[in-house]
C-alpha cells in the first residue's frame, strides 16, 4: 500500500475510533440518565408504598414534600395551600422554615396544569423571595372536583443552591409523574376522610334517632335507618308484651309538682330501660309513668327482665330511703301473642307502635295487679311459652274475661318478685290455696271460705286470698249463679 493510501486508512481507522467513543460517552450519558431515571421512579413508588398507610392528611403532606427531596436530590420542598389566597401549608428542608404568610400568586404562572422550571430571574421566584429560592419545579395540585388547592415545590436556595446540579428537563417530567402520584393520593385521603365524616355524622344521627326509635323495631322492619321506615310499614310478629307501670304516681306527683315528678320519672326509668336491653328486648313506648316493653326472643327474657327491672327498683329505693324519699312500687303485666309491628302516623311524623289483642290484653293484666295484690301477673299464653327453668315459683291465680275480651284467660302470678317472707308464706299455703281455688269453680264456696282462710293463718298478707273470702262470701249470699265456672268477669280496668 502507498504511502498516501496508507495515510487515508490511518485517518479513516482514527475516525472511527473517534466516533465509537463519542458513541460511548453517549452511552454512559444515556445511561447514568437512565439510572437516576430508575432511582427517581423506584424513590416515587416507596413513596406510594408509604402513603397508603399515612393516617393523617398533614402527615401525608409530609411525607410527599421527603419523597420530592430523596427522589430529586433537591434541597427543599414546600406544599403551598391555595384557598383563595396562596401560603405555606407545609416546607422540608429549610433550616429556618418560612413564614406561612400569604405569597403573590397570578393564575397565568400556572397554564393548563403544567409544571414548570423556575430559574434565579423567574419573576415568580422573585415574586416569592420571602422563600429564598434560586431555582425549583413547581406543580399545580387540583383537588377532586379539578379546581386549583396548592403548589408543590422543589428546588434549590440561595443560600446552598450552587452546591447543588441545576433543574434539568429530565427531573420535570418525573416530577410531574410524582406530583400525579400526590394528588391522587390526596383525594383518596380527602374522599376517604369524607366518608368517615359522613358514617360518624349518620352514626351519631342513628344513635340519636335510637333513643326515640329503637334499633330493633327498625330490625324487625328490615330496616336500615329511620329515614327508610314509611307509614305503610309493619310486620306480623310472635312476641311477648310487658306491660310497666308504678303505682300511685298520680298522688305522688300532685305532692311533688311537675318538675319534681319530671326528675323522678326520668330516674325510675333510666334504671329500668338497661334492663330491658340486657335481656334483648326494647321498650316500644313510655305512657307517661309506665312503658311497654318487647320481646322477640321468647317468654323467657320478658320473666329475666321482670324479674331486673324488680331488682333495679330495689336499689332505686335504697337510694331513696338515704335522701329519706318514699318507696315505689311497679306492677308488670306480661302476655303473648300475634301482633301488628309498624310505623303508624303521616309523612310529617311517625310513631313505632303495636296492636292487637294480645297487646290490649297484657295493658288489662297490668291492671289487675292491684286487684290480686300481685308484682306480676302473665297469661297462661306467656306460661305455655315458658321453659321449665324460667321462673320458679308460679301460682295460678283465676280464670277472667277481661274488659272488651269475651274470651276466659287463666292468669298467674309470678311470686319469684314478692318479698322472701311473703313468698314462703304463699309457698308454704300453696296446695291449700289451689284446692281453696278448686272449690271455688266448684261453686262449694263455704269449703273454699275454710280453705283460704287457712292460707291467711299461713300467709296473713296473702291478698288474694283475702280477696276469694270476700267473693265466697258474697256469693253464698246471693242466689245461686246457673252454669257456674268460676270465671271473673271484669266490668272495669
């Protein structure tokens, strides 16, 4: 080869050699790129990781402004709030954090949610010179209805500000790419704080509909709220109805006068409802000093519950013995039965309600507590739904038609709430009570006289049987009653 050919393929080889390098700093350029590209994505998806489990949205803040300064090896960062005026919510970084005064803000430094770079001479970043920065990205955060709420801010300050790489191009659009991470976070946070807003404001709502409609009458409904129950909503139910009511409070709030009586009902009756409650029933209403209770898990809750309300009532008059208060007393009528369950009223207001005989029939047997000197009085409907184990000592008490019935009802007097002294004596009189009660039927009314009468040298307060003395005497001086049965009817409540 001659010498200028060799020459030629001398600079053609060194040419080559030249462009492969340049190539190869290109390479090495495009791949450090690459690399802090990766880092700036890996540092935005620990971020994301880390923000689903922030709990608080000023926590959230922060930690958005620690991922902008780990993920761009910026210096600083700040949330600007904007709510008609533009401040600083949150800053990272700063040694002197700045004042949260509010800063000069125009629309046009932010076009069409766009980020942008901010050099020394940008007149935003004079307009903001209460924030010493030499350079940044800022970022327009929307909230969920797409209107303007804030600015993030990421950069560099006079004071440090040539210790560090300037803003590139490159680090905007991963900016942009975290500042969409932050905003979705932010309304996921906000729409989430919504709803628990909006379940404790409807749960404080229900727990203040439920002190005048019960959660169960709204259950047996099948429904959700109050706002869902309508006029023509009611069920047919299988329940069992206590009646409450104390006795002589009439006299006792003529004495005491409207205020006194007011705080006396309202004592009595918030020792009475937890009662109720803790043997799963509800109280349906309150007539003024008595209440009507439900029950729809069966007969065996409404007796658990006579028996606390007794119990409660008990401790109630040890309080009022100390502040030397009359006693009260209660009479409880309990039944069973079908009724009608529902809401009854107009569209303005409603009222939970039951009826049906059953329910009229066990207002009757809370009447006739006083007649028979009796704490409780149940049907034989409310005793045929009993278990062995729910009561102890029951004594049948007479067979009755009560007003507005036309049909018998054997009614029973649940003694397990007498006084233990009183309860031995009936207990001790029991078998010559229920044969005095036999020859009553029987219409043999001296026999039944003699028989109860022994109950009453047994158990002198016995006041049922006083009242069968009274009835046997009267009825041997009055002309003999055609198909005698020895059945009560009742011409008065």
């Amino acid at each position: 080869m001659n010498p200028s050919a060799l020459a030629a393929r001398i600079a053609e080889l060194e040419l080559e050699v030249g462009r492969q390098e340049v190539q190869h700093q290109q390479l090495v350029v495009a791949k450090g790129r690459l690399d802090r590209e990766l880092q700036r994505f890996q540092a935005i998806q620990r971020y994301v990781q880390r923000a689903v489990l922030v709990r608080d949205l000023e926590g959230l803040h922060i930690l958005t402004l620690e991922a902008i300064v780990e993920a761009f090896e910026f210096e600083i960062a700040l949330f600007l709030r904007w709510d008609g005026n533009l401040s600083v919510a949150q800053a990272f970084g700063f040694d002197d954090p700045p004042s949260a005064a509010a800063l000069p803000f125009e629309k046009g430094w932010i076009e069409d949610g766009a980020s942008r770079i901010l050099k020394q001479d940008d007149p935003v970043l004079k307009a903001w010179s209460a924030l010493g920065l030499r350079e940044a990205i800022i970022a327009p955060v929307a909230d969920k209805d797409g209107e303007l709420s804030g600015i993030l801010v990421g950069g560099r300050t006079l004071v440090r500000g040539e210790l560090y790489d300037e803003v590139s191009a490159e680090q905007r659009s991963s900016f942009e790419v975290l500042v969409g991470q932050a905003e979705a976070l932010f309304h996921n946070f906000t729409l989430a704080a919504e709803i628990r807003e909006r379940n404790q404001r409807l749960q404080s709502l229900t727990r203040s509909y439920s002190r005048f409609v019960p959660f169960e009458f709204l259950e047996l409904l099948g429904r959700d709220s109050i706002e869902a129950v309508s006029p023509a909503d009611h069920i047919r139910l299988d329940m069992t109805i206590l009646f409450a009511d104390l006795r002589g409070f009439t006299n006792t709030s003529e004495s005491l006068g409207a205020e006194k009586a007011f705080v006396l009902l309202n004592e009595y009756l918030q020792v009475m409802e937890p009662e109720i409650s803790a043997r799963h029933g509800f109280i349906s209403q309150y007539q003024g000093d008595g209440f009507v209770a439900l029950f729809h898990r069966g007969a065996d809750s409404a007796i658990a519950a006579a028996t606390g309300i007794c119990r409660a009532l008990a401790n109630l008059n040890k309080i009022r013995a100390a502040r030397d208060e009359a006693a009260l007393r209660i009479g409880i009528g309990i039944n069973s039965g079908e009724l009608m369950l529902g809401a009854i009223g107009g569209e303005q207001r409603l009222n939970g309600n039951v009826v049906g005989d059953a329910v009229n029939l066990a207002s009757r047997v809370e009447g006739l507590t006083k007649l028979y000197g009796a704490v409780c009085v149940l049907t034989d409907a409310t005793v045929r739904r009993l278990s062995h184990s729910a009561c102890s000592f029951l004594r049948e008490l007479d067979r009755v038609v009560v007003v507005g019935g036309t049909t018998p009802v054997t009614i029973y007097e649940l003694m397990d709430l007498d006084p233990p002294a009183l309860r031995g004596g009936k207990l001790d009189a029991a078998k010559e009570f229920q044969r005095g009660l036999g020859l009553y039927r029987d219409g043999v009314f001296a026999a039944a006289v003699d028989a109860f009468t022994r109950c009453l040298k047994v158990c002198p307060n016995d006041h049922a049987a006083t009242l069968y003395v009274k009835r046997c005497c009267e009825l041997m001086q009055s002309p003999q009653v055609s198909g005698w049965q020895g059945i009560t009817v009742l011409d008065r409540k």
